[in-house]
C-alpha cells in the first residue's frame, strides 16, 4: 500500500530513451493524389517527362524569328506578315501556354503590336528564347523531384500529376492501440444519464483517438478493461499487432494501479515516473518492439502525456518530419509558479497581447484546458515566471 | 487585343472588398463527437450536469472525519477504526476516484498512514475538505463550457463527453466549387501519357480542391470548361448552389481570357488586377452573393490568389476563428529583389538557420513551390530584402 515511484526521469530524459526504442516503421501503401495530403512519401519521385513538354508561349502575342525584330521601337516599328507557319518576315499569333511554333525562337506581347489586316506592327526587339517557356523548365526528365521522407502539400500533389502520376507511395499511418482501464469507467457510447456516484464516463479515449488521428495515426479504441493486471495483460497481449499501445489509467502507486507493472512483466519498462507536472505518473515501455505509453487517468495529466511522449512517438514510427517549430512570445499578466525538478505545464488564456495563467486548475480538471487557449512549460530548474515575463506560449491543439 | 488591366488594386484593399462582401454561412448541422475535431460550434455549450457528480477522492487513502485527525502527527499519530459507515473514529479506505463516503469531509493519503489489522494509524492531520474532489469541481450544472464559434480540439471532445454530450451542432463547411477552364487542359485523372504538344494536364483543380479541403471547406471539382464567355457563364450559373466559386485561369486581359467578365456580367466584380507578384490577374467577385475568385492559371500566381483570398474567405464563410499567427523569423543569406508596387511572393529554403531565396523562378514552375519550405511576402512599398536580414517566412502548408 505504501509504493512509491521509485525514481523520476526528466521529461527529456524520459523522451529520449523512448524514442531510442521505437524504430520508424517503414510499411508502405499507395493512395491517390487525392488522398496524399499530409501523407510521408515512401520513395524519391523521379520524373519521366519534361514540364512543360513542349516549347510554351509565356505570353499572348506574336511568335517570331528574333533577328526579324532587330531594332524596333515605337518609333521604327518592323512589319511582319500574318501567316500559319513561320519563315523569314512572317508571325503568329499565339495565346499563353500555346506551343510556339517550328522556327520560331521569340513571341512578341501583345502589347509591343498592333495588327492591319494580314500585317502586325511589331513595336519592340525580343531576343531569342524571349517569352518562351522552354521544354523542361519547370522539371526535366530525369529530375528527382521529391525526396523520400517528403510531407506531400496540396502543391506538390499538383506536382506530381503534372509529371503523370495519379498515384503515390506513402508510408502507413501507425496503427494506435488505445486501451481504456479502470474499474470505475463506464463507457460515454450509450450512457447519456450521469453515471451512480463513484462512476465515471470514460472520456480519455476519446480524447486518445482524436489527437492520434490528428497527429497522422489511426486509433483503434479497445473496450474498458477492468482493473486487474491479468485483464490488462490480456488487452495489452491481443493488442501487440498494433504499431504503439495507449493504457490509459492505472499508471499511479495505488493498490489498483498495474499498468507498468504488466508492462514490465511482458516486455521492458523504460521509465516510470516523469519530471513534469501534472503528469509524474506516466509511464514508457516496450513491449514485442511496440511502443507502450501508460497515461495518467486524470484527463489533464493524460494530455501532457499524449503531447510530450505520445506526439513525437508516432512521428518517428510515420517518419513525419519536423517543421521547425512556431513559437509564440507572449508576456504574462500574471506569475507562474512551478515546482522545482517538475516541467510545469501552465495553461494560459490570452489577454489582450498578452497571456493569463488559469490557477487552481488540477489534473483533474478538464475544463481548464478546454478554457486554456495555450500553455507555457516551465522548464524543471526554475521556480516559474514573474509577472510582465516574456514567455514562449503553444497553442493547445 | 490591346485590353490592359485599368486598374491595380493592393492586396490589403482586395482583401478587405471581397471579405466586406461575404456573409458568414451558419447553416448548421449535427455531428459526432469523433468527427468534431476542427469543427466550429454552432451554439454556446451549457452543462446540465456536475463533474464530478459525486464528492470524489482526489488520493489513494482513508476517509474521515476531519476533526478525528486534529494533532495527529508521525510521533503522534491518530488510531482511526477500519469500518463501513463513517462515524466518529472510523474510517474507510477509499481510492481516487472513488466516491468519498457520507459523514467523511476529508481524505488522509496513505503515504501519511499504516495499518495494523482493523486499525489505521493517522500520522498528518487533515482539514475539511482536504484530498476531496467537490461535486461540480470540474464543471458546474448550468456552467457555459464553450461559446458559439469555438474551434472544437481533441480536448473539447472530452470535455462535452464528461457532461453527456455525443453529438454537437457545429457550422457546416462551405461548399466551394472549383471549376477549371482553358482550351488548353486535359484531364489528369485518366491520361497517364505526355499530352499533344499545346495541351497541358489540369492539375490546378486538384491543387484548389485539397487547399479547400485543408482549410475547412468542400471541394466540388467539376468538369474542365473551353474557353468561351458562354460555358463558363453556364458553368458558374450550375455552380450558384456553392457557398463560393473558384474560377481556374482565363483571368489575365488576353483573347481568351474571359472568367473576369463573366463573373461582371452576372454579377459584381469587386477587383480584376491586385499589386502582387506572381498573381496580378487575379480578379474578385460576387454572383448572387456567392464569392468568386478568379485565380491565374499559372500554377504558382493560382497559389498565391489560393492563400491569399481563397483561404481567408472560407474562414469568413466557415466563422472558423482566428488564431494568433505564428511566425518564424529568419536570417536570408542572398538578397530578395521585388517590384515596387507589387506584394513580392518568394519562396525560399531552410538552409541551417537561415533562409535562401529562389531565384528565377517564375509563375509556372510549380516545382519551385515544391522545393521550397516556405515564403516571404516582400510589401509593396519595399525594393527588396538585404541579405543577412531578418524576415518573416511563412511555412509552405
């Protein structure tokens, strides 16, 4: 009855013993340009053609041969003859994107000319390869267009069907296990009256399932599991086709508490107990080469540990690279305090320009994330922020 | 032939026209909560229930009557009588969570307790209330949780679970038909070889379409339409259904550039001609208060026309709340040239901590989109950036 964490890692720490242990999972699948956006891809992309594939008109105008446009000007215009092909003295017309003509090396503007009957009076010299898009210039046969690891935009699927494809290869979105325990959950699917006292609707998995979603994983949510090690043994087992497992709750010192202790039994136990508040109870392991996150069952705590361990393990198993990161500066309206060895997580509301720390507000309480706009990490070495502070604010996604 | 646009409006003016012009939607509609994510409320959020909805204990640990524990210290510890029912000094062991029994206003944690058979040794004194979670703690009956136009996160999800919510009325997204024009075009869905030379694969329509999608809308691609006044007014007269349209190409003051004036003869064109650079042709209007944007067919300038007045229109029409901007500030090692008058669109790379320009890249080579990370928007009243300046880039999304 009297455990107690044993130790407690740094959240740096902890992460980076997490992350040494989960491989990038490298299962590929095609999907259609439709469907690639904030896809990773699988393979570079070589391209087979030229874009454009033929010499375009960058311009509407008149295509010529350059050397007939010597020296003209407004004043010393040069007439040339309406034609339909072309040869010394003769034009055609062509539109933007039109394919400029056999011996033409040169499209006048439109308006560098004005037209009399079958003559067009070319106001303006242009050099060779003046307002010609060349073969090639945008990608030339050959070229590698992405590299493998690329996080495919809305742009680059045009690229992509510019260059003939319709489909890609991606890298699959991990498979997310979310395993909901506790004896006193019961589930918020068809319970809409408030539950007798002592239980509660289960809410964490839900929350789990969308931010896994969000973070390019596909959640799967199992049934709550009650709290007893050979049950949750039993989930974690049939969940080992999974690319990480969730457990969620049951991650304390308490006599119901077996998360990490099934943890350790079926595969190796990295960390339990973290350097960050709330969240200390939270848990990393590894089992059969699956990643395993214990979350704290109070919903504040669980979502510190979904956004410092769960995030960046699935962006290592979908190899989703790392933008660099968006930081926004804010001054506090108010101080922060933090307890010292912890990284505390401070959710804040912005003020103005300016951005006020939510006090009082527990692990437990939800709603004060769901008020929060942001929140500040207060690294574990410092006592917090004093008033008029500039602090690096995230947003809470 | 000699049409020159009469007028050029700045980006900030445009912006301001089309975004006076367009109403925001509200239609509404009922979604799950697994599907809310991203999703803007369509009405505020009153709870009809308590969380918690029974006092609940915050620690593993020993029910009480607080006065019981008054002194008690490790060298003075309390003797407290295990039972069932809380009177005075009796206790019950109650872990988180766990609904605290009535006659109990305090829990002592079990780290300050040990036990001998039937009795409890209370080594801390406690004050009403302490480790006691209080009914409503979380979330009031009657609170409002959550206003009206409130951008639904993964954690607002559980938040409308915890008070018995599984479905939430939230904004409809807007329907946004893309339609694409030119003579020139030919479907990239089933032509898998290089086209005729003079022939180009549409791939702006699927570039449109998945930016819709990104940012909150629902794209309805439609067919490719020539390049006469007639199809296209046709096409947007059976597009009057969408809450906005999106005319590809024919925008510039060519021959067959006709989207700007069809939009003028059947309704209002607001803007034809905006001071930035790739992107001048793009033209604004309104068709039975239905926003169009006619965006340039040249793939990069379609992209600007695509950030710049497409995406802020589907917030406006989609009440999709304004979050703070998040800008990253980075050194340029080569100098950026633009043209005065004109927003300067360049896109650059991430090289170590500083960003480089593209150079040469003009408004058809989308490739250039897809081998940079970002871009800065050069003001129109500026020349240029020096390099070793410091710049806001804007991540390529």
């Amino acid at each position: 009855m009297g455990k107690v964490f044993k130790e407690r890692t740094s959240v740096d720490e902890a992460l980076r013993l997490f992350l040494e242990h989960i491989s990038t999972l490298r299962k590929v699948e095609e999907v259609t340009l439709e469907s690639c956006k904030g896809r990773v891809l699988a393979e570079p992309v070589v391209s087979e053609r030229n874009v454009p594939h033929y010499r375009r008109a960058a311009m509407d105008g008149y295509a010529v041969r350059a050397s007939d446009t010597l020296g003209a000007s407004p004043a010393n215009p040069v007439m040339l003859q309406l034609s339909d092909q072309i040869e010394e003295g003769s034009t055609i017309w062509v539109h933007t994107g039109a394919a400029v003509p056999e011996g033409a090396d040169a499209v006048v503007m439109v308006e560098d000319t004005a037209t009399a009957g079958n003559l067009v009076e070319v106001r303006a010299q242009v050099y060779p390869n003046r307002n010609i898009g060349q073969v090639g210039e945008d990608i030339k046969k050959g070229d590698r267009v992405f590299e493998e690891g690329h996080l495919l935009r809305p742009c680059d699927a045009a690229v992509l069907a510019s260059i003939g494809f319709n489909r890609v290869k991606v890298f699959k979105k991990p498979l997310v296990a979310v395993i909901p325990t506790g004896d006193e959950l019961v589930s918020c699917k068809d319970n809409r009256d408030v539950p007798p006292p002592g239980k509660v609707l289960e809410t964490n998995g839900l929350m789990s399932a969308l931010y896994v979603e969000k973070w390019g994983g596909v959640p799967r949510c199992t049934e709550i599991v009650p709290d007893n090690p050979d049950s949750i043994k039993k989930a974690v087992e049939t969940n080992l086709d999974a690319d990480m497992i969730l457990l969620l709750g049951g991650t304390s010192v308490g006599k119901r508490d077996h998360a990490p202790e099934v943890v350790s039994t079926l595969g190796e136990l990295l960390v339990h107990g973290i350097g960050v508040s709330p969240g200390k109870p939270t848990a990393l392991g590894i089992v059969n080469n699956v990643p395993v996150v214990c979350l704290p069952g109070y919903p504040v705590a669980g979502l510190i540990a979904l956004y410092l361990f769960v995030h960046p393990g699935i962006r290592k198993l979908a190899a989703i690279p790392e933008l660099p990161e968006l930081i926004l500066k804010r001054r506090l309206v108010a101080k922060i305090s933090s307890k010292i060895g912890y990284v505390g997580f401070v959710r804040v509301v912005f003020e103005g320009d300016k951005v006020r720390p939510l006090v009082g507000a527990g692990a437990g309480i939800l709603s004060s994330v769901a008020k929060a706009d942001g929140y500040v990490l207060v690294p574990e070495h410092i006592e917090g922020y004093e008033e008029g502070e500039e602090v690096d604010v995230f947003l809470i996604e």
